[in-house]
C-alpha cells in the first residue's frame, strides 16, 4: 500500500530563525489584549512573552507570542492575538502552558555538545542535510525540564529524526521519528549512494525555460482509468498513450550560471537529499523535455507544480508564503528520488523528499502539491503546524484538490472528480483519498490522521464548488494563520470563516460556508450583525460635472446569519451632487441591531486642465467665521452655490465682481463646498 508521510518539526520556531519582520505597531496593543485576559488565560504572573512571528495579509496581522521562562522560551507554548484589517481583536488562540515550573535555565552542556550527544544516539556520523539545536523549556514528561531540541535530518536516515537531550545531565530524554504514518512503511536502502547535499544556496541567474509535464496526471488529462491501454505504470514505461498526455508548459524561472540551466527559482530548488543519488538533472538547454522513462521527468514535473504553486499564492493571491527555514533563502528544497527509494514521499523543515515504488510519486501533482500543503501549514504558522484530528493532511489534500479539479477535467458526477492521487492512488498499489469523504466531524473520526483529515478536506471543497478557487485558497491560507498547534478541525472551520468575513466576503459567501461547515459537524458560532469599515472612494463628475449617487449597499456588506440586513444610505440613492467632498452615511439593520458606517466620497471634477486653469479662483480666509473673500477672473456673469457635506444646499449667491465677500455668520461650523455654477468648479472651506 501506498503510504504518504508527513514530516514537520512542530515546535515554536525562535526569532533569529523566522524571515517575517518581527515589528508590528499592533505589539502593544496585542499585549494589552493580554495583559486584560490574564485570568480568562490563567497566566501566572511571573512568565513573560517575546513577539517571536508575526504576519501581515488581506486578513489581518497576527501576532504570536512566545512564553518565556527567564529569557529562554518554553516549547509549543504560544499566545496568539489576531487583528482584523479594521483594527479589532477578530481571533485569538492559545496553547500556554501554566503548569511549566520555574527551573534553572542555565545548561550545563553547550549545544555543540548537545549536538554530539544526538549524533551519537542517532549512529549519524556524515550526510546530514539538516540540523538545529535550540534550548527550550520543556514540559512533555510530566516533569518540566531545561532541554535541548536536536532536528536532525540525513542523507542515509530516512526521516525527520528529534532528539531531547537534558541540558543539565546531557542524557537523552527520547530519540524518534517525527513522521505520522499511514499503515505500514517499506524502505528500500542503499548505503552506496551518498550525497554532499548541505550546499550553500547561491545566487538565482534567472532566465526562463520549458518543459513536458503532466497536469495534473496522465489519466486525469487523457480521461482514462488506471489499466487502460497504455497507462499503467509498467515500471515507468513511455507508452505513446503517455507521452501524449504530457503538455507543454512555461517556466518563468530557472537558473543559468556558466552555460548550465538548473531547476532552481526563488520559490524552488532542486537538491540530493536523500538515496538515491540521481543528479540534478542541470543541462546545456532550457528545454526541459523528457519521457516518464527518463528520471529527469519527475525532477522538473515536481519543480513546475511547485514553483507554479508558491508562485500563484505569493504573486496571485498576494500571500506572503515561504520557508521561514533560514538555510532555503526563501526556496523550498526538494528531491525528486529521495526517501531511500520508499514507496513514500515527506516533508521536513522547508525540504521535500519524493519516493519510488509502484507510481513515482513526483509524477502525480497530486502527491507533490500535498507534500507542499503540510510546508504552506508550517510556514503560515511559524512551525506551529496541527495534526489534531488529521488537520495538516486534510490541508494537503485540499490544497492538491484545489489545483488539480481547477483544469475542469472530469465531470462533477465522475468519481475521479473527488479523488486525492488519481495517478498515483486508486490502483493496485493503494486506495488514495478521497474529498466526498461520508464521515462527519466528529462522531466520524477513527483517530487516523490521513483518514480523519478527509473530512477536512471533503468540507473545503464542497465550499470551493460554491464560492470558487481562489476565494476558498485564500480563505483557506489566511485562516491558517489562525491556528495554532493545537488547533483542531472544529476551530480551524471557525479559523477560515473569520478569514473571509475579515476579507469582507459577500454575506452570501460566509453564509454558504457556515452551511457546508455545519453540513460536516462542525458547530459553528452563530453570526452576529457586522459591517466592515468602508474605505473611502474617489470618483470623476460627468459631462455636466455633477455625479448621481449610486446605491453603495454591496459595498456596507453587512453580515448576519440569514443575510436580512435592510441597509440605508445618506444622501439617498441618486442624489446628484457636485464635486467636492461627501460623508457617506450607512447604517445596516437586522432586528434590534443596528451598525453605522461612513465614509468620504471626493467627486473630482470632469472640467479639462485648461478649462481649471482659466477659471481659477481663490477662497480666503479658510477657515472663514463670517466672511468668506471670493477673488478671481470672472468671464461672465458668476454665482455660487453653497453645499453642507451632505449635498444639502445651504446658500446661493450671485457673484457681480472679481473681489467680492459673502456673508456665511449663519451657517453652522463645519465643512462645505463652494460650486462656480457657470465655470462648474467647486472649492472646500471650512467655517469656524
């Protein structure tokens, strides 16, 4: 059986280690909130927190505190404060731990020491493509200890291995594999194939290059089943059947140093690292042409989806996305023949190893944009990625689905419409996964990660067939960074439905969400009314340089659970109004509640700049108490008419000379307009 593995490192990442810029003007404002919840928190009064990740995007800011205990943080223990685009406290999170006991936080033994220890209990000597040693406060034993935390990742060990070491005794507290499996997993090992794959990452030469793919498999894009002439796996044979469904795509980045053209970009790189050592499949062309036959064509079919993927959230949706890993310059790592030749493919700290065995995995885009999917949880996250309730494999499958049903390839009552790993799953090799998954939350989970993780997913895309693709992708990354590493299904579904309504989502949208969230088993809180702050709006006068208001109702958005909220709107539709400056009222009721909303609208005349140049006029003083100066060139007969900020007329005046004073002592303190009528030019003061 076909079994995908899930590696991560799942601790609270230290700030020399997180690229996002750790300022945010909403610091004190966070620890405000924090220090006001005290109790509700139970924090004890003598811990501390540092600001240790914080993010910024169409959702908000998240800010995520560490806890500390005498300066040295204390592992997966984080308090999150999440900021609405408007400036409200939208969403908090917390996995505190009060019961961490005050210890002496000064080691004993150095890291490098630490270091050795874990080596040495690992059998690691060589090859090691990952390390870090951070020391932490640790309270996993039922006892809270000082500690250091060895990630160690090599060449010739297969997995993500985590050592505890005492940093007072230097004894090992535990030794394993921070791998969550599915079933049994095979190893196939060669000790002969080694790998001097810690190399630095050098500066990108980009160019651009082509390649053959499958998109997102050769049975999705040819509409065949597995077994069907010419496509099976048949140990990577280059059927003709498989070569034609191979499609021609664009790489908008790879690197060209000395006349070589290797699969790297800003957003990804290939690497060795783990058996067996295939090469990097570097080349004299741009042309990355190859048959399935040939091991170069799971190399650049992984780095297209990959770099398609990392591209389209950082540069489409405009989400900052990337390894936080200070060793991938901002790249995620991958190895397209790694795993030891498992029948397996991982992720761990910003690298991605692909297996062997039945169908490569990095032929399936499925396989490869799920192993991606754990690293976007990971890096949205700052390392505090959940697998409660399967949560970051149900995140994978998402994400996987989300790309591969966007071709429109099959039909929605097709099977393989639903399917996770069409290609490489659903076979003789295994079963894959599934997004119309039956079970609902949480009476359906069977406390498997990959299985519960379908219910995740099934509810994601039942909502990605109501409201789209990128309006669920974005929701989706944005609510993620939400959640913590104790976040569950339930408060991840809450997590993404604050994501949209922060993103002001028509109500229709989030009301659609709480349907198929509920339709899950998810209890989702009942929505009370709400209306985003409306942004201010500039506009162009017509013709005859006055604007007709249009109803701004869509814009308001007021959100309730039933989406019955009556909105009125001051001026009322289709006043017409002249340029200047408005306050736009808006207030939005749905039973006894009721929010009010303004905004400006500035109407810009549509006069030409010569025709503003010849009627140029000056208004003096401003502010004015009682009178208001009008000086200027007057071509013809003249008069003014005088608006209020609600497009009220106030006052109108015959204008006879190109100096003259109008008498304003009866008009109430405020702002106002001063239109020309016959030159059709309008003018701000304030009277005091």
């Amino acid at each position: 059986m076909k079994l995908k593995l899930y590696f991560t490192t799942v601790a609270i990442i230290t700030l020399s280690f997180i690229t996002n810029g750790q300022v945010s003007e909403r610091e004190d404002e966070a620890r405000k909130w924090i220090k006001d919840n005290e109790s509700r928190l139970d924090i004890n009064p003598n811990d501390t927190f540092s600001l240790r990740f914080v993010r910024k995007t169409q959702a908000g800011e998240t800010l995520r505190f560490q806890q500390l205990k005498n300066g040295v943080p204390v592992f997966d223990s984080e308090i999150l404060v999440h900021f609405s685009p408007y400036g409200d406290v939208s969403h908090t999170d917390a996995t505190y731990d009060k019961a961490v006991a005050n210890i002496n936080t000064t080691p004993t033994i150095s890291k490098d020491n630490a270091i050795a220890i874990s080596n040495q209990a690992l059998s690691i000597n060589s090859d090691i493509v990952f390390q870090e040693c951070k020391l932490f406060v640790y309270n996993k034993f039922n006892a809270t200890k000082l500690v250091y935390r060895v990630l160690t990742d090599s060449y010739a060990k297969t997995g993500s291995w985590e050592t505890i070491v005492d940093a007072q005794s230097g004894e090992v507290l535990s030794t394993k594999d921070i791998a969550f499996y599915f079933g049994n997993h095979k190893h196939k090992h060669d000790e002969n194939n080694k790998s001097k794959s810690s190399l630095p990452i050098a500066a990108l030469a980009p160019t651009t290059g082509t390649a053959l793919v499958f998109n997102p498999d050769p049975l999705s894009q040819a509409g065949a089943i597995y077994g069907a002439t010419g496509f099976s796996d048949g140990n990577d044979a280059a059927t003709t059947q498989m070569n034609n469904a191979r499609v021609s795509v664009t790489l908008p980045e790879i690197d060209l140093t000395g006349g070589v053209y290797t699969l790297k970009s800003r957003y990804a790189e290939i690497r060795e690292l783990g058996s067996p050592a295939k090469g990097l499949f570097t080349q004299n062309t741009s042309n990355f042409s190859f048959t399935r036959a040939q091991d170069g064509f799971e190399a650049v079919n992984a780095f297209y989806h990959l770099d398609n993927s990392l591209r389209y959230i950082n540069e489409t949706l405009q989400i900052p996305c990337i390894p936080y890993q200070a060793a991938n310059a901002g790249a995620v790592l991958f190895d397209p023949h790694g795993a030891n030749s498992a029948d397996n493919s991982f992720y761990s700290n910003g690298q991605l190893q692909f297996g062997e065995g039945g169908v490569d995995d990095a032929e399936d885009a499925d396989v490869v944009l799920h192993e991606l999917g754990h690293g976007l949880h990971d890096w949205i996250t700052g390392g505090g990625l959940s697998q409660v309730n399967g949560l970051s494999e149900g995140c994978g499958d998402y994400w996987a689905v989300s790309h591969s049903r966007s071709l429109n390839q099959w039909s929605s009552s097709a099977p393989e419409y639903n399917w996770v790993f069409s290609w490489d799953g659903h076979n003789p090799f295994w079963d894959g996964r599934t997004t119309d998954y039956a079970a609902s939350y949480s009476g359906g989970l069977v406390n498997q990660i990959h299985t519960d993780g379908q219910i995740w997913a099934t509810a994601l895309m039942k909502i990605w067939d109501g409201i789209g693709k990128v309006k669920t992708d974005k929701a989706f990354l944005n609510g993620l960074d939400l959640t913590v590493s104790s976040t569950n299904q339930q408060n991840a579904a809450i997590a993404v439905r604050t994501a949209a309504r922060n993103m002001n989502y028509p109500c229709a949208d989030i009301a659609l969400m709480t349907e198929k969230f509920v339709e899950a088993g998810y209890t989702m809180p009942v929505l009370s009314l709400q209306m985003n702050p409306i942004a201010n709006q500039t506009v162009t006068a017509d013709a005859s340089n006055t604007y007709t208001l249009p109803s701004y109702a869509t814009l308001a958005n007021p959100i309730t659970a039933n989406c019955d909220a009556t909105v009125t709107q001051s001026p009322a539709v289709a006043t017409v109004l002249v340029p200047g400056t408005y306050t736009i009222t808006m207030v939005a009721t749905s039973g006894t509640s009721s929010v009010t909303r303004t905004f400006q609208l500035t109407i810009n005349s549509s006069l030409g700049v010569n025709e503003s140049v010849k009627n140029n006029f000056v208004l003096y003083p401003n502010p004015a108490a009682n009178l208001l100066n009008i000086k200027g060139n007057f071509d013809a007969e003249e008069s003014v008419t005088i608006y209020n900020m609600l497009g009220q007329t106030v006052l109108t005046k015959a204008v006879f000379s190109n100096d003259q004073s109008i008498d304003i002592t009866s008009l109430a303190k405020g702002i106002y307009n001063v239109y020309f009528n016959n030159a059709k030019v309008s003018y701000k003061f304030i009277k005091e």
